[in-house]
C-alpha cells in the first residue's frame, strides 16, 4: 500500500471576474482595488508561489504549485481544492496538518483581504470553524491497510462504495479512495465534486439554523406584550440590524442556484464521474430541492422581520405623538398664565414677587414636562400581534 495524496478543500461563491482579480494578485501582488500594495505582497510571499497555470476544463481555473509540494486549484465558480502530493503512511497526520495549516494561515487570510472590500459578510457566517473533509488517495491497497487507516482515524466506517477503477470508504472527516485501475486526474474530478457538495450542504445547513437562530431573536422582541416607551427605540434598531442581516444572507442564497446547474454540466460530461456519483446516491435535484426550501424559509423570515419592523414604527409613532400632545398641553398652560398676568395689570412693573412668579412658572414648566417625558417613556404599549403554535417542523 501506498499513500499518494492528500486532499482538502472549500468552496464560496465566486465568479470569473474575481479568478481574473486573483490570477492578478498570484503573478504579480496586484490588484485594481484600493488595497495596501505592502499587504498584497507580503500576503503572496507566505503563498510561496511557483508555477502558475491558467485553463478551462469545463469551467475556467487557476493552477499552482508551492516551494511546500503543495498544489492549489481555483475554479471560477470559486471551488478551491488543495492536494499534497508528497506523503506518506508514517507522517500522514503531519502531512494532512501541513496542506491544513497552509489553507487556514496562508491562503484563506490572503483571499479574505483581497476581497474585503464590498458587501460585508454577516458576523453570523464570520469566523464558523470548518471541519474539512480529508481525502486520502492510496494505491492498490487491501481492505486490512483500510480498516488500519480508518482504525487510526474514524473509528467508524459511514459507507463505503466501490466500482472496477477505485473504492471510496468514507468516516465522518475522513474520504479513503483506493486505486485500483484510475488516473489521478479522474480521482481529482470526483474528489473536487464531493468538496463542492460538502460545502454546499454545509452553508445550506447554516442558513437553516441561522433561521432558526434569528426568527427566536426576533419572537423575544415581540413577545413582550407590553412594552415601555424608552425601549421601544431600541427594539425598533434590533430589528434593523435582524433585517439587515437577513438582506445580506438572502443575497447570498439566491446566488446558489446557479452553480448547482453548471457542476451538474461539468460532472454529467464525465461519464464515469457521472456513474460514480448515481453510485453513491447523490441527486443534483435533491440539492436544487433543498436549496428551494431555504430560499422559501428566508423569504418567510424577511416577511417576519418586516411585520415586526411595521409594528414598531407603529408604536414609535404613536409614542412621539403622545409627547407632542402633552408638550402642547404644557406649552398652553404657560402662555395662558402669561395672557392672564398681561390682562390683570395696567401696566408692567418689575418687582420681586413677579420674578418669584416668573420662576415658580418656570419650573412648574420645566417640571411637568419632566414628568410628561417620564410618564411617556415608561407607559407601557400593547403589541398587537397574531400568536401562532409552535412546531418542531420548519
């Protein structure tokens, strides 16, 4: 048995436009942006970059290889595979670390600045800890080397599959692919299918819990059914920042369908990938049909926020109208205490006790607005809302 390469990898949605603005700052630290040219380049001297490659293979790509025997792809569809190709059996768990580390500490950090300018990435989806699916590649090995691996790595075998040209055991973390009679090419094709449906599952599964997460934020604001008139400004600005959120993940959401249509081209063109895939049960419909669902959630969550964002202004408004009504009250009392203390006298005359009245007036003024405002802030306004059961099904 022979341990040939190690695989990782991810995938975010991407575009031809942002390969050719990364194909720009792999050769030359350069970028259109307005971006530190002293950070570009030290960014690109951690890559440690040597031969560079620009293809299309049913998509366009970018290609190369490291000074640490590592090898990048980047498909325009934003698909990035890593491969270390120089390991062994004793120092897998080194190896696998290394093609880790490199991902992780040196090429996720220098995409994250050139593309940090634009729209904003929800803090929701910022910093979620990856767990990579690891593919392992080995020649001509027994069922014996395998449960060895596994033993050493999963402990438990999820499923396995297996056709005349190579063998697939899979753990949780852990893909094992067995050569039997196939090029490395077609390995890299199927193992490249399998990241990009990791990865899409996995961003579909956190925007169902993100759904989840941010529809109880909002019930906790509207399940006060009475609320003061100092918190209702606040609320008002939670939801803003629910809504704005959910604008930004909803944006997201509806870019995905379009790759599901093109990786489905790409893997339905290879005929044995396309073989392989009806094998271990993968249907692009049952993602398209998942992804279908997610955007009815979302559409069903901005409705929820924007029903209460309305209610709130609601109540901002009916809460600022009541402090013009009483200010008005208070503003008519003064100038009626002024019009009967012109009307009583024959003419003005200074003395101490009208400065005494002046003031007394004054802070009766002062105080009665105080109290209105207080009075306003702490009075408690009804929300009116439709209650529904919950259930364990979205």
């Amino acid at each position: 048995m022979k341990i040939s390469n190690v695989y990782i990898g991810g995938w975010f949605q991407r575009t031809m436009l942002q390969l050719t603005e990364i194909y720009d700052f792999l050769r030359e630290a350069k970028t259109k942006l307005d971006l530190d040219p002293g950070k570009l380049l030290s960014f690109r001297k951690e890559l440690a970059i040597g031969k560079i490659d620009y293809g299309v293979d049913g998509e366009e790509y970018i290609e190369f290889t490291t000074a640490y025997d590592i090898s990048v792809k980047i498909y325009e569809d934003g698909l990035i595979c890593l491969n270390n190709h120089n390991v062994s059996e004793d120092t897998l768990f080194a190896d696998l670390e290394k093609v880790t580390d490199y991902y992780e500490n040196k090429l996720s950090p220098a995409f994250n600045y050139l593309f940090s300018l634009g729209a904003p990435v929800p803090k929701e989806l910022a910093h979620i800890e990856t767990v990579y699916p690891y593919f392992i590649v080995i020649d001509k090995a027994t069922k014996a080397n395998i449960a060895d691996l596994l033993a050493r790595t999963e402990k438990q075998k999820y499923f396995e599959f297996n056709n005349d040209r190579y063998d697939v055991v899979r753990g949780d973390k852990y893909y094992f692919i067995n050569n039997k009679k196939s090029s490395l090419d077609k390995i890299e094709k199927y193992i490249e299918e399998q990241i990009f449906i990791r990865e899409f599952k996995g961003q579909m599964h956190r925007y169902l819990n993100l759904h989840r997460i941010i529809w109880e934020k909002i019930d906790k604001v509207k399940e006060n059914a009475h609320v003061k008139g100092a918190d209702i400004v606040k609320f008002n600005s939670t939801l803003e920042g629910y809504a704005k959120t959910i604008n930004l993940i909803d944006g997201r959401i509806n870019q995905m369908g379009t790759y599901i249509s093109t990786r489905e081209k790409i893997a339905k063109s290879d005929k044995e990938l396309t073989e392989f895939l009806a094998i271990s049960g993968y249907r692009f419909e049952t993602l398209r049909d998942t992804l279908d669902y997610i955007k009815y959630l979302w559409d069903m969550t901005q409705t929820y926020v924007s029903s209460a964002q309305k209610l709130f202004s609601s109540l901002k408004s009916d809460v600022t109208s009541k402090s013009i009504n009483s200010l008005t009250i208070v503003t008519s009392m003064s100038a009626g205490a002024s019009i009967i203390g012109l009307i009583t006298k024959s003419e003005p005359d200074f003395t101490i006790f009208g400065l005494v009245y002046f003031f007394i007036l004054a802070i009766l003024g002062w105080g009665s607005t105080k109290l209105l405002t207080y009075i306003s802030k702490n009075r408690h306004y009804e929300i009116a809302d439709i209650e529904y059961d919950k259930h364990i099904d979205e």
